[in-house]
C-alpha cells in the first residue's frame, strides 16, 4: 500500500472504523451542551456590528458614561386622524406615568408631546436594551404596547417605534431563526439525497455526520465566543447552519460518489475508502481550505459583524470537513454494501458514469468546444446586464422587512405629524463648560437639523440631542450627519463626535464599502494561490477565476432585476455584493475543483480534451446533485421575514445553479477541451500530456 493510500486508510481500518466511532460519540457528548449555549452568547449590541473606530461607535462608549446600562428608546406614538381629544391626551399622560414606574425603563420619561397639526402624541421611553442587544427588547416593548392600546377610546391608534420599537421588531424577526433554518434546511437536505441515492438508507449517513459537525461547530464557537472575544451574532450563527449543512453535504457526496465507483474496483469495502480517500480526499481539502481561507479573509473588515462572520464560518468549514474524512468514511464502512440498496456497487460490474447523460454532453461540447464556450460566455456577460438594477446603498428601516411591523407604520406616522427625525435623535458628545455653547450653536446652525434638546453634563463631558429634519434612515439624514460633524470638529477644544441612528447608518455604509474594495480582490489572490497549488499550474487557475467571477456577475445580475421588477425590494444591504462574492467564489470554486481534479487525473494518460469528457462524465452526476442541495439550503434564507437575508440567500442560490449547470459543467469543460494540454502549462503535464485531437 503507498503511502497515500497509508493515510487514506486511517478512518477506515477494520479495527480503526470503530475508533473513529468511538471518539466521534465522545466529541459530540462534551459539544452538545456547549452547542446549546452558542445562542445566549450571541452579541447583537450595535457597537458589536459597527467598526471599532467608527464615530458612531465612539458616541455609543460615551453614552455609557452617561447612562449605567444600555438603553434605547421607544417611541409611542397615539393618532386620531379628526385630532387629538381631551381624553386621549389624558390617557397619554397616564400611560407615560405607567410607563416611568415600569422595571424596564432607565430614565426619564419624556412627553406627552403633541404634534403641530393636533393629530398625534408622541412619549418617548428610554428602554434598557441589556447586554446583548435587541434580544432583551421584545417583552419590553410588548409591555408598552399593551398598556398603549389598553383603554383606548375607538379612532386612537397607537404604535410603538423609536430604535427599541424597531430593535424589538428585529428581534422578532430573528427569533427562533436558528430552529427554522436548521428544519428547512435539514428538510431539503433530506429531500435531495433521497432524489440523489435513491437509497431508503444511505441519505442518512450523509445527514448524520453533517448534523454531527454542525454540532461540534457550534460548540467550538461558543467556547471561542466565550472565552477568546468572537463576535457571534444573530447573522453569522444561521449562516452557519446553512454553510456546514450545504457544504458538508457537498463533501460527503463527492467521498460517496469516489466510494461507490472504487467499489466496483475492490473486493474489499476498505480498501476501496482507501482507494476512495485517496482519490477524492484531495479535492475536499482543497475544496475545503478555499471556502475557510477565503472566509479569514473577513478578518480585515472594517465592521465588527463582517470581521466576526469570517472566523465563525472557517471553523464551521473546518469541522465539516474533519467530519467527512473521518467519520462519515467509518460509517459507510461499518455499515457495508447493503446501504447503497437497491442499486448495490456489485465487484467487477461497469461504472455506469462511463455512458450515461454527462458522458454524452461532455462529447458533444469536445466536438464543438470554441463555439461551445463563446457562446456560454456571451450569454453569461449579457445577464450581467441587471446590474444597472443593482442598487447596494442601504435598507431604510421599513426596507428591513419583507413585510410592515408595528415599528415601520409608527415611524410612518411619526414622519406624517412630526419632524422626520423624531424618536431617533443625533447624539451629541463634546467637552463640558465653553466649548459646549459653540457646539450647540454650530449643531442648531447646521442645514437639516430641526431643533437640539437640553444637554446633560458628567465628569467634564456634555451629551445633547438634535433632532433631523429628514427620516433618521434616509440619504438627506446621512448627509445631515456629515456636514454636522465637519461643524462640530472645526469647534476648538470641543473634542465633538456625532453619532446617533443616522451616524450609525453612515459609518456602516462606508465601512462596508471599504471592506468591497479590500476583501475582493484578497480572496480572488488566495483562491488563486490554492488552485495553483493544487493543479500545479497557472493557466487553469486564471481561467477557473476567470469563469467564477463571470458567474458571480452574471447571478448579481439576475438577482438585481428579480430584487427590483419581481420582488420590488427597497434596495441591497452595502455588505450584500461581499458576502455573495465570498460565498459565491468560495463555494463556487468548489466544483471547478472536484471536476479538475478529475480532469487532471484523467488527461495524464487520455490526453486533455478525452480527460475533460471523462472528468465530466464522472463527477457531473455528483456535482450537479451536491450543487443543488447547496442551493436549497441557501434559498432557505429566503424564507426568514428579513430582506437581507432572502437577497443572500436568493442570490447564492441562483449562482451556484448558474455555476454548477452552466459555469463548470459546460464552460469550464468547453474551456479546458479547447486549450487542451495548455490548460496545465507550466507544469509536467504540459509537456507530457498526450496531443491528441477529438475529430471535429
């Protein structure tokens, strides 16, 4: 046995099969209650998303020395389309007295406040938010709005807005995501490998060391959030989910497909998960150190949230792939033959992936490869024309949605009947005693600022309000926000810093915009670096990132035209085309490589083009049904009532169909047929590659 063959047979030995069982079943005893705590460590504070050193951020810290614990405010707004009576406002003023002696409320309760034109009263509640973000609001708020709408005459409405309003509505939106997406996904998960083995059996060994890994993922990160200062959030802990489920899938059946074949080859069932090991275990590797590398590339990001992401979805890649090296080869060994019925790999029959569908359709496009390839280019380039649709600027709060919460139509009224800043507030934050007069009146001097509050003074600092203009979420907002902060920072001695919802807005819009700029172009060069690695060749890699980037334009663009003229989506999340590239490129390049890797194999001893048609003819089988399952567990995304998500999950989705069915299985083997034995230049088999010539 060589030595490859050595290493391969670790997990899957007749004695070794059941030691593997055994250290997986004690690994899941110890995570499976650090898995369940990874929820309550999650950090969903706005400083935890926002850049370290934003200005917003520095507000936010400063406000701490103000007030003792979090908090954000609510606001109640009471409307009567024909005006505000005698009894509404009283029971407004009863309610803000309720309001004040409530656990939940920190400080001062500000109101009633009557609008100019009569029709509105506004409260506003200052909400402890806790230390881990919106998830403590949701009671708080219920709270509020059930002692609003208690005793209300008929023709008073009430809604609850204000940053807790919306936070409580977010969280709201995100409660219970991780149970929704692990079902979704586990369903379709379930469905697909059924369609895929047609096995009653075999679909759950694949299932099980993905539940397995995702398990050890989950405690792995808790312990690193809770010990090492990760940020978890509600974002990266169901992209986790998704990511280890689909890509674990992937990898177990690219080893099951290798295994099944090598079956065919072997008497023996381990020396064919050797054989399969050792073939295909490079691949997932790989495979696998593209997605984590690509992934620790966040690291550099500008926002805490993209930062926090990378590491959380590289340790997820991680374990998934230790889980089908491992563990799943053990499985199948211990369970024998019998798993794969009805259609058992007998000894010595053909391999059916020789004739079938992809064999002929790899024929075919090696007899016509230029035409072949051109024309999928061109089709590809000419979708890449929605993206004049594509508009990545920010959601506004009701844009958050996918449907309208009580926080959206409260802020709609707010907007109606008072300044379109009321209830989210700049915040203010200077140096106490002369400066501070300077500051005020350069802030209530400052076009867009509607009026500026009282200034609370401690330890040598001040701390005001200014109320906007415009609605806190909107681009007049953001531009309000820069042209006070340039009249605050010419004050000498102030010190001055803004920050508030609106700086808060602007300083992600930008971090993110930065982190565009920077991440792109790093993960394209460790992409490229591992596919040079791999096929010891500079050619291929160029060409397959070549293909993956057109992929990726060509999916954006499809998906800016369903988000606007479909779906009628407000606009796309500014992180939105870095986490679908990420996503898209790492994953996407995972097909190229389990196909080239083939591909490479094979032309050592057919020459290019006839190892392009066997590569193809091998692994599209696979790789069209590991494409798909990967597909369905991201448009489970869509299924969450939260815009970000579904245009992720929408987008990846539609890529990585884009780059299974049409990217790798018909441009990159057209590609590779046409170049033939140039596609591996520099390397060895450059030079020793067979020159053959397909007629045609």
């Amino acid at each position: 046995m060589s030595s490859g063959n050595r290493w391969a047979a670790l997990p899957c030995g007749r004695r070794r099969k059941w030691v593997v069982l055994a250290l997986w079943l004690v690994v899941l005893l110890f995570a499976a209650p650090l898995a369940g705590k990874l929820m309550g460590a999650e950090d969903n504070q706005a400083s935890s998303w926002l850049p370290a050193n934003a200005e917003s951020t520095q507000v936010l810290e400063a406000q701490r020395r103000f007030r003792p614990v979090d908090t954000a405010d609510a606001v109640v707004v009471y409307q009567r389309a024909g005006g505000i009576t005698v009894e509404d406002h009283a029971k407004a003023v009863r309610d803000a007295e309720a309001f004040a002696g409530a656990p939940h409320v920190v400080a001062p309760v500000v109101g009633p406040v009557a609008s100019a034109d009569g029709q509105a009263l506004q409260t506003v509640v200052p909400v402890q938010v806790g230390t881990t973000g919106w998830n403590n609001l949701g009671p708080a708020v219920d709270s509020l709005r059930a002692t609003a709408s208690a005793g209300a005459q008929p023709g008073l409405v009430t809604h609850v807005t204000g940053p807790a309003g919306i936070g409580a509505d977010q969280a709201k939106a995100f409660a219970g995501i991780d149970g929704t997406l692990l079902y979704a996904t586990v369903t379709v998960v379930i469905v697909l490998l059924l369609l895929t083995y047609r096995s009653p059996v075999l679909w759950l060994l694949p299932l099980l060391s993905a539940g397995a890994a995702l398990t050890v993922a989950e405690g792995v990160i808790y312990l690193f959030a809770a010990h090492a200062g990760l940020t978890v959030n509600g974002q990266s802990a169901g992209i986790l989910i998704v990511l280890v489920l689909g890509a674990g899938t992937d990898y177990a059946l690219l080893l099951t497909a290798r295994y099944r074949e090598e079956l065919r080859r072997h008497e023996d069932r381990h020396e064919a998960m050797a054989a399969a090991l050792h073939r295909a275990g490079p691949a997932i590797l790989a495979s696998s150190a593209t997605v984590a590398a690509s992934m620790l590339c966040l690291l550099i990001a500008d926002m805490n949230s993209t930062r926090g992401l990378g590491p959380v979805c590289a340790i997820g890649v991680a374990v998934a792939l230790v889980a089908m090296l491992t563990l799943l080869p053990a499985l199948l060994v211990a369970c024998g033959r019998w798993v794969f019925w009805p259609v058992r790999p007998a000894f010595g029959t053909p391999e059916p992936t020789r004739t079938g569908r992809w064999a002929r359709t790899g024929a075919w496009i090696a007899h016509r490869p230029r035409k072949v390839w051109i024309g999928t280019a061109l089709a590809l380039a000419a979708c890449t024309a929605g993206l004049v649709s594509l508009n990545a600027t920010g959601l506004s709060t009701a844009g958050t949605f996918t449907g309208t919460p009580d926080s959206v139509t409260g802020q709609q009224v707010l907007a109606a009947h008072f300044p379109g800043g009321t209830g989210a507030p700049l915040t203010v934050v200077g140096n106490a005693g002369p400066p501070l007069d300077a500051v005020r009146q350069a802030v209530a001097a400052t076009p867009g600022i509607a009026g500026i509050g009282p200034a609370e003074v401690r330890g040598g600092e001040a701390l005001f309000p200014a109320t906007l203009t415009d609605a806190p979420d909107s681009a007049a907002a953001r531009a309000t926000v820069d042209r006070v902060r340039e009249a605050v920072h010419a004050v000498p001695g102030a010190d001055a810093k803004v920050g508030g919802s609106s700086a808060v807005l602007l300083d992600a819009g930008r971090a993110a915009t930065h982190d565009n700029r920077t991440i792109i172009p790093l993960v394209l060069g460790v992409v490229l670096l591992i596919l040079a690695a791999l096929l010891r060749a500079v050619v291929a890699p160029l060409v397959l990132i070549a293909t993956v980037v057109l992929s990726y334009a060509a999916a954006l663009g499809i998906s800016a035209f369903f988000f606007a003229h479909v779906f009628h989506f407000e606009a796309q999340d500014q992180a939105f085309p870095l986490f679908v590239f990420v996503f898209l490129v790492a994953l996407g390049i995972d097909y190229n490589i389990f196909l080239m890797t083939r591909v490479r194999e094979e032309s050592a001893h057919l020459g290019t083009r006839r190892g392009a048609v066997a590569g193809l003819a091998a692994t599209g089988g696979v790789i069209t049904s590991a494409g798909l399952i990967l597909a369905a567990t991201f448009a489970v995304l869509g299924t969450l009532p939260v815009v970000a998500f579904a245009e992720i999950g929408f987008a990846v989705a539609l890529g990585v169909l884009l780059d299974t069915l049409v990217v790798r299985s018909v441009l990159v083997t057209a590609l590779t047929a046409d170049l033939r034995h140039r596609m591996w230049w520099p390397s060895r088999l450059y030079r020793t590659s067979p020159r053959e010539q397909l007629p045609g």
